[in-house]
C-alpha cells in the first residue's frame, strides 16, 4: 500500500509541474499576442501613446467603390 502512496505522491507532483510549465508557456504566449495587438492599434491609429506624433496620414483608407 505504501507503495501505490508514493506511486499517487509521485503522479501528483508531475502533473503539477507539467501544469505550472503549460501556464508560463500560456502566460508568456498571450503576454506576445498581447503586445503584438497594442503594436497594430498603434500603428493603425487606434491607440495614440502620444497625440502630439499622432499622424493621420500613416492610416490607410481604402477608395469606396
């Protein structure tokens, strides 16, 4: 019995490592996904970090047909 213990011990504390690598890899995924969306706002004019630089002829307007 003492044995299936550690076995149940030992499956517990792998799946909790595997668990917290998953969650920093996820972190570290949407932490890029995140930046990449503020540098396309940015650059489309969505977001204005500062209004002074803010340059309405950097954004595209597509010709109405």
């Amino acid at each position: 019995m003492h044995k299936l213990d550690d076995a149940k011990t030992g499956i517990i504390n792998e799946i909790q490592i595997i668990r917290k690598d998953i969650r920093s890899v996820l972190d570290e995924r949407l932490g890029r996904i995140e930046e990449d969306i503020a540098k396309i706002k940015t650059r489309y004019g969505m977001i204005r970090s500062n209004p002074i630089e803010y340059n309405k002829s950097s954004i595209y307007i597509p010709p109405s047909t």
